[in-house]
C-alpha cells in the first residue's frame, strides 16, 4: 500500500458522497427538460423564435385554448386514451385471470405471444395494422374508431403483464383460507382476490392511458384525417409550437405528480392510523 | 390396514359403535379414502380413520406421506378419488368448502393482508351473517391476548402473533372440526414450545375436535390425546401417544417416533405372556402382547432409555439377562443424560441414553461395559421391515 495521496477538498467530498452526485445528476437528467416545458408556458415569445423565453405572460395559462384545433386533439386524445385504457384493462385482466388460473391448450404459446406487441417495433405494428384495416374495407373509416382499435391492441400487453405478475405472485393459499371462512366463489373474489389484486389493475390502467395519450406512430398511420394531440404537435412544430402546448405539458406532469403523491399520502394514512 | 382410535373421550360423546353406522357417529370418520393426482402419484391409500368428537388427533408422518391431502381432503380443498367422509353422521366427501363446518388453520397462515386483524377474524363470521360480530371478535381476540393488535395489518405482526390470528380466525367459526396444517412449523424452537401447551390449552377450553398435521414427532405427542403415524399413503399405527412409544408395531414407528435399537433375533418359544428370543447367542424375553411378528426372525427393539449399562460383572437392575462384551465407542453428554454408543460383540452399536442422577457412572470411551434392559420395555418387530425405516425422516434428537 503506497501512502494515501493528497487530494483536493472538492475532490474528497465528490468521491465520499459519489452515490449522491450521480444520483442528482440523474435527476437533472430527468427533469431539466420538463422544468423547460414549465419554464415556457409562461413565455410570451416577441418573434417566430418560440425556443427563446422572452417576456414574462400568464396569457397562455389564461387563453389555453387560444387555438381551438388544439383543444380538440387534445379532447380526442382523452377520450380515446380513456375508452381504450377501460377496454384493455378489463380484457387484459380478464386474459390475466386466464394464464394463470386456467390450464388450456396452448397456455403457454399464449403467455409468449401476448410479449409480442411489447416486443415489436411500433412502426410494423402500426403498417401492418394499416394494411389490415385496408385489407378489409376500412381504409374509408380511419378516424377515432381504427385510433382506438389499435390502441387497445397494444394497451393490452401491457395489462395482462403488469396484471399477472400481481396475480402470481398472490398466495393461493389466501382464496383456499377464504372458501374455508364459508366465502362462495363470488366472495372469494370480491372481498379477497379483487382487492389484492387492483394496485395492479390499476397501475395497469394508468399505465395504459399514459401509453395511449403518448402514442404518435401506430395512431399516426391509423388515423386518416383524425389529429390526436401528439399528431397536433408534431404538425405544429414545423411552424413554431404555440406556447399553450406547455401549458398542457405541465398541467399533465402535474395530474401525473398529483396522482402518485395521492395515492402515496393515502397509503401512509392507512398505515399510521393502525400503528 | 383398518384402524380405530381407542382414545377416550369426553363424557358427553362417549364412542359410537365403531362399526357400520355412519350416521351414529359423531365424530369425523374417513371410510376408504383415496387420492390419486393426476399423473398417477396416489397420495392416500384406502385410507380408514375416525376422529372422536372432541378429541385432539395428530396426523403425524414425514414430508410426502399423505397426512396434508388427508387434511385437504376433510377441509374440501381436493376431493376423494373414491371413499367417504362423513362428519358428525353428514355426508360431506363433495360438499364446498363454504359449505362445511370445518375451519383451516394454514400452515403459510393465510392472512388476508389486506384486512387488519379484527377484519380477519371477523370474516367467517360476516359472511355467515353472524350477529353480534363486534362482541365475538373482541372476546376470541382475548382468548388468543391480542386485543390490543386489533387495528393492525397482518405484516405488522410477529410469526407468533400471526399464527394466533390464523387460529383465533378459524376458531371463532366454533366448527366441527378445527384442522392445523403445521401451524408451527415456521415458528422458532421456543415459541413453537409455548406455543404447543398455548393451543393445547385452547382445546381444552373450547372442546372442539382438533386434527393436527405435523412432521415433528414431539409436537404430536405433547399435543395430541391421539395419534395416528402415517407413512406412504397410509397409517402404520395409531393410539395414544405413550401406547406408540412403548408399544411400536413396525420399524418406521420405532425409528420415526424417537429412537429405537433393533437388534436381529430369533423367535425360539411362545407363550401366552413371553415370547423367548434368541439374540446373537443371548436369550431374552419380550412381552407377547408387544410381538408384532409370526415369523421366526424378528427385530428385538428397545429404546436407548431403557438400556441399563454397567461395568462387566456389575448387578443391574434389570431381572432380564446381561448382554456382555461391549465397548463405548462414542460418550456424548447432554447434560441430563449421557448418550453413549456401544459398540456389540456381534458388531452392532447399540445407543444407550444414562440419566444423570449423580449416582451412575460416566463410563469413557473404549471402556468394555455390559448391558441390560428389563424384559417388558422390549418389543419384537417383523424381520422383513427396514430397520432404518423413518430413522432418516425424524426430526430433531
């Protein structure tokens, strides 16, 4: 061992506390750009320039619908991420309850292929969802419908992961404990495996609507003239985004925020009030 | 193999004629009861079995042996491949699980994880519809001394404490028959001892018929007013736990149920009370009600405890002959006795088990020693049996 070498303070304090450095800077990592997106939906831009914060406005919080054909997408964008996250949870979980509960020709074949849309690049999936709709008459029909057929389509992989990793990790013993305490099988249901099953269903859920929200390639190549949100921005980013899309952004991060910190707070309640 | 508990119960159920009519009964009775998994493994075998009311009953046996299927079978979480089972003259070989009157208690315990601990042992109830919930939640959660746990979520609690919510849960349901799945087994060697003379005490109080599963070969004799030794599907011998012990009628029970040395013999005369047995050229006695064997060869077996050993030429206690010629091989002390092995002319190491009364002597290794055991603690056991049977699968000394 050679005498230990004479170092900077700086330098000693980096290396004491080198778990805490990357782990900030992975934090900046992750938020400088959303803080930038904050940043901006208060900007009042002077020229086409809108990458320049300029002056200092609440204008585009107060007027967020200042262009209407925004709005709209966006609109379009909620109910569709809406009804596709409430048909891919309820299918997945259904087809969930399936892999792991039931023996059946081909469970295993099944388990595999629901990976499949997980798996593949968004652009085939997307193609070939195209050539089927035209395949089979729709190409007159692109709009909301075919947006919301191709997002329960890949919503549902993620579902039925996210909901069978609950499930099989789930005591059996726990449903054999309740039909012992006179529980029928519906109870059984409701009052166990329901309940210990749902962070799971809706982490899915919520993990769904975010993705279906998000999407621009497969709704891209399925929706005719239809614009969903994303669609919106990329169409308006050629010409200068208007500043009411970080007005969006942000109130989305902060649903975002508001929905793990409520669901954190009230998991820390429950606990402390039996403590 | 057919047998029937001969343990007395309580006064108010005395035994049903043993024979025949099963709506007489009422205790738990199992008739011909077998159950084959797919894939062919058949885990009981005809198997034949009556549980008096009121009774506390160990099914004990290795790992594999039948005693959890045979419990699943009488709680209706698998269903007989044939046979009957019928509980207090009712029929219940089919019927749900919901819809019979017997509470599980779960060896993994099975708490519902997300109802605190009141909910837990209130479930039966609210699903029976039960009236006055509150008041016989509170009054089963001081019988197991955790009133003051009652908010609590199950993962706050001890492994002790849990397995007295898991009891607390089944019991409350008053049932027919309360089944334990070695509800101790995860518990550490100290709590599973209190815990042991804890749920004996419950039986008591409560007077329902408790049915035990368990491995462990002391737990069911401390517990058990009955028990039944189960090997490959079926029962190799049932009775009160002190009958077993002293009176074992195969090799697997005189090895899995404490210690045994059994020693080759040949029968050479039988009388009504003694049967005389030629052992490697010594003449010895057993007891004819303890000869489990018609053959001429058999295994003489005694128990270490009961093996007197003494300094060649010394007065034992023991009107049987004296066995000379052997020589400590191996002294281990325990403290309250003194295990020594002894190694026999015949080649043989026989264990012998010396109380430490402060009157005996420490005999040392390589030391030449006689032994001797008096004629009725012996038993004599069928030669074709294993003399290592279930020697492997005890547990603990």
């Amino acid at each position: 061992m050679s005498a230990p070498r004479p170092s900077s303070a700086a330098g000693r304090w980096v290396r004491e506390h080198l778990v805490l450095v990357l782990g900030l800077l992975v934090l900046a990592y992750t938020f400088v750009p959303i803080a930038i997106v904050v940043l901006m939906s208060f900007n009042a831009p002077a020229s086409r320039n809108v990458y320049a914060f300029d002056a200092f406005t609440l204008d585009n919080w107060a007027n967020p619908c200042a262009d209407p054909s925004m709005c709209d997408a966006l609109a379009r964008s909620v109910q569709i991420g809406l009804l596709s996250t409430l048909v891919a949870t309820v299918l997945g979980t259904l087809a969930a309850f399936a892999l792991v509960r039931h023996d059946f020709a081909g469970r295993s074949a099944s388990n595999l292929l629901v990976f499949l849309p997980m798996a593949a690049p968004e652009i085939v999936l997307g193609s070939s969802l195209l050539a089927l709709f035209v395949a089979t008459g729709f190409s007159g029909q692109l709009g909301f419908w075919t947006i919301f057929v191709a997002h329960v389509m890949f919503c549902l992989s993620f579902v039925v992961v996210a909901v069978r990793a609950r499930l099989a990790g789930m005591d059996d013993h726990l449903e054999q404990a309740a039909m012992d305490l006179y529980a029928t099988p519906a109870q059984t249901f409701w009052r166990v495996t329901f309940p210990l099953v749902f962070p799971g269903i809706l982490g899915a859920a919520l993990l769904s609507f975010s993705l279906s929200f998000d999407d621009f390639i497969i709704t891209n190549l399925n929706a005719g003239t239809t614009t969903t949100f994303p669609m919106y921005v990329w169409g308006v980013a050629q010409r200068g985004v208007p500043m009411q899309v970080n007005v969006i952004g942000t109130v989305m991060f902060l649903v975002s925020v508001a929905i793990v910190v409520v669901g954190e707070v009230g998991n820390r309640r429950r606990l402390a009030a039996r403590t | 193999m057919s047998q029937v508990a001969e343990t007395p119960t309580s006064p108010e159920h005395p035994p049903a004629a043993a024979h025949g009519d099963h709506a007489a009964y009422d205790g738990l009775r199992l008739r011909d009861v077998t159950k084959e998994f797919p894939g062919g493994f058949t885990a009981v075998r005809s198997l034949d079995l009556d549980v008096p009311r009121g009774s506390f009953f160990a099914l004990l046996g290795p790992s594999g042996c039948g005693k959890t299927t045979t419990l699943r079978m009488v709680a209706g979480l698998e269903t007989p491949t044939s046979g009957s089972i019928t509980l207090a003259g009712q029929d219940i070989t089919y019927a749900k699980p919901y819809r019979r009157p017997v509470n599980t208690v779960f060896q993994s315990y099975a708490l519902f994880p997300h109802l605190d601990i009141f909910e837990n042992v209130a479930f039966g109830l609210r699903r029976r519809k039960t009236k006055d919930v509150d008041a016989k939640v509170r009054e089963m959660l001081e019988l197991v001394e955790l009133t003051s746990q009652a908010r609590k979520r199950p993962a706050q609690l001890s492994g002790g404490q849990q397995q007295r919510v898991a009891l607390a849960r089944a019991l409350i349901n008053n049932p027919e028959v309360l089944l334990l799945d070695e509800p101790l087994g995860a518990l550490d060697l100290k709590l599973r001892r209190s815990m042991q003379i804890e749920v004996k005490r419950i039986q008591v109080e409560v007077g329902r018929t408790f049915v035990h599963v368990t491995h462990d070969q002391e737990e069911a004799m401390t517990m058990a007013d009955t028990v039944a030794v189960m090997n490959g599907g079926v029962i190799e011998q049932m009775g009160a736990p002190a009958e077993l012990y002293e009176n074992p009628r195969s090799t697997f029970v005189a090895n899995f149920l404490g210690q045994s040395n059994l020693i080759e013999g040949r029968v050479l005369r039988r009388a009504a009370d003694v049967t005389t047995v030629e052992m490697h050229g010594i003449e010895v006695s057993v007891p004819s009600p303890r000869v489990h064997t018609d053959a001429d060869a058999g295994w003489v077996g005694i128990r270490p405890e009961k093996v007197l050993v003494g300094r060649p030429g010394e007065e034992l206690d023991a009107p049987g002959n004296t066995i000379p010629g052997g020589v400590v091989s191996d002294v281990s002390f325990v403290g309250v006795s003194t295990q020594y092995l002894v190694r026999m002319p015949w080649g043989q190491e026989l264990q012998v088990f010396s109380q430490n009364t402060g009157r005996t002597h420490m005999f040392t290794q390589g030391e030449s020693v006689e032994l001797s055991w008096r004629p009725e603690y012996a038993f004599l056991l069928d030669r074709s049996q294993d003399a290592d049977a279930g020697a492997a699968e005890r547990v603990g000394g």
